[in-house]
C-alpha cells in the first residue's frame, strides 16, 4: 500500500509538538516553522531534500546550476511568508564516483546564491552513499512588518500569482525528451523554460514587499503547482479558491512547446510544479493599493487569477464559466 506524502505530514503532524512548546510560534503546517521569545522578532526555519533520480537528474542538470537550485528553492519558503534569509546548513551523501571537478561546480553554485541572497552557511554534514543527497535548511529572520501564514485568507480576497505558471514543468519535459541540457538549447526560444527548471528564482525580494504592504492574507510559494499549493492555504484558512482559466499567466512559448511535445498547457500550469512563484490573497477592497505599492517598490508584475468564496476546495472555472475541482491535484510524492 502505499500513502501520499500530503498523509503522511498530516498524520506526523498531529503527533508533532504543538505551541504549547516554549518558544515555538508556528510548526508543522506552513513554508517555515516559526519560533523565537518574542512576537516581534521571531524566526523561520525550513528544510528540503533533494535525491538523484527524484528531484534532480545529473545527466542532464549542470552542476553548478543544481548548486543554485539547492539553495533556491529554501530561499523560496523564507520568500512565502514575508522574511528575510539569513543563514544555511548543508548536509549531503556523496557517491562515491563523484568526480571533484562536479563537487566543486555545484559547491560555486551554491556559494553564488548565498552571495547574491546575503546568507551564510554556518554547518552541515558530509557522508559517503550510494546516491547523491542533498539535505538543505534556511533561517531566516521575520520581516519588521510580522509574519504571512498560510491561515488568514478571507471570503471577498483576490487570489494572485506572482509569474508565469508552467515554465518549470515544461521545462523538464523538454529535458526529458531531448536527452539533457546540450541537446535541448538547440531550441533556442525554449531556454528560458529549461532555465526555469533548472535555475529558478526564488521571489525573496517580492515577498517583503508584500508583506510590508499589509495587504496579504495568506501566502505560499507554488512548489508542487498552483492546484496543489493553494488548497494548502484553502485548507488551512478554512475557504474555497475559485481560479479562471483565461487569466492564468504564462509564457507564450509555453504554448508552442506543449504543441511541439503533446503537452497539456493546463497541466504545466496547474500541476507540473516547481515554478517557486508565489500565490497569495490580497483582503478585498486592497487591490487597487497593492498594485499600485507592488509597482513602485520594484516594479513587480503580479496577476489577478481569481477569488476566495466560503466553502473548501479549490475550483477551476473554465472558459465556459464550468467549474471542476482541482483540489491538491498538483505534484506529489507517494511513499
């Protein structure tokens, strides 16, 4: 038999230590955990494996871009809730015939995305295995303005995204079919996809904003896709998601490569997963103001994609105005 990985966090949560600890703010249930002795300087905690064969593929994933990737997508949970990234543990299992040369390309890609993010790696572990594992975790501070969780959407918000959707997925896809990095940028236009994939960019600075601005209720990083990473904040807030088809934003290549490679365009978008976007909600009435204070603090592009109602569930209305539910039916691992 076997159980999704959505179980079994659910059920390792509920035997998990509550708030009821001293010092322990948030815990399982959220991008980061959060803990610290004072509301106002608080602290977020996360950690991601990554495996050879699972989450990465090293016949075709340059090393030194994996290194950034492995910082990445941690950067990408301290970006989901507002804060401000600090320091790293690096723990890996190395094979045994990894050649040095690799070892330190992907230890250049890791060193650049701590420069470029201000962050320091304070420890680790290194142990010898049959495939290569990396083991990463991120503290990041609370921004001065508080913390977004998952937990505070409301009936009447503005669901939004943050980018393109379906780049990543489609990029794997072309990866997968045209054997490896190499082979794949002899179409040129689609390097931007491969390079979602395999060179994300977590959204730290956006996510400040947004949380300075006051305006956003729930928060998550869209790291197994959009129907799956919004059900987290439709389930944790206790609401329903209601997102429209024609105004899910993505690439125009998208298109082409879904046609060149018989892809479902809505199934990179709403299911492949790792674009490492944001999708938050924005209290109703604030719209107008976040757009207009998105713009001057950076000039952000974000997306309106739909609306949160009373009920549960998220729900695709199509072009048609036909709704059907898409409920965590984004990526995810069995175990």
């Amino acid at each position: 038999m076997t159980l999704s990985e959505r179980n079994l966090i659910e059920h390792i949560r509920k035997n998990a230590a509550t708030s009821s600890v001293n010092g322990l703010i948030k815990g399982i249930g959220d991008d980061c955990s959060v803990f610290g002795k004072s509301a106002t300087g608080a602290w977020l905690v996360s950690t991601d494996m990554l495996v050879d064969g699972v989450h990465f593929n090293r016949k075709w994933h340059p090393p030194r871009l994996l290194g950034r990737k492995s910082i990445a997508v941690n950067l990408s949970d301290i970006a989901a809730m507002g804060g401000i990234p600090r320091f790293f543990l690096l723990s890996v299992s190395l094979p045994p015939q990894l050649s040095p040369e690799w070892l330190f390309q992907w230890l250049d890609g890791v060193s650049a995305m701590l420069s470029e993010y201000d962050c320091a790696l304070i420890g680790g572990d290194t142990v010898t295995g049959k495939e290569m594992n990396i083991s990463v975790t991120v503290l990041g501070e609370q921004h001065p303005s508080g913390v977004i969780y998952r937990t505070g959407a409301g009936e009447g918000d503005t669901v939004y995204v943050s980018g393109p959707l379906g780049s990543s997925a489609a990029g794997l896809e072309i990866l997968k079919k045209t054997g490896g990095w190499d082979a794949a940028r002899i179409q040129h236009t689609w390097e931007v996809l491969i390079n979602s994939h395999l060179d994300p960019i977590p959204q730290v600075r956006l996510g400040q904003v947004l949380c300075a601005s006051g305006s956003v209720s729930a928060m998550q990083d869209i790291s197994d896709g959009l129907a799956t990473d919004l059900s987290h904040i439709c389930k944790e807030s206790g609401v329903r998601a209601v997102i429209q088809e024609q105004r899910l934003p993505s690439l125009p290549v998208l298109d082409e490569v879904c046609q060149t490679l018989q892809l479902r365009r809505l199934d990179c978008i709403l299911r492949g997963g790792e674009d490492y976007q944001l999708v938050f909600c924005v209290r109703r009435g604030s719209e107008k103001d976040l757009e207009e204070y998105v713009k001057k603090s950076g000039n952000f592009a974000i997306y309106p994609i739909g609306t949160i109602e009373k009920g549960q569930g998220v729900f695709l209305e199509g072009r048609k105005a036909d709704r059907s539910e898409i409920t965590f039916q984004g990526y995810e691992h069995l175990v």
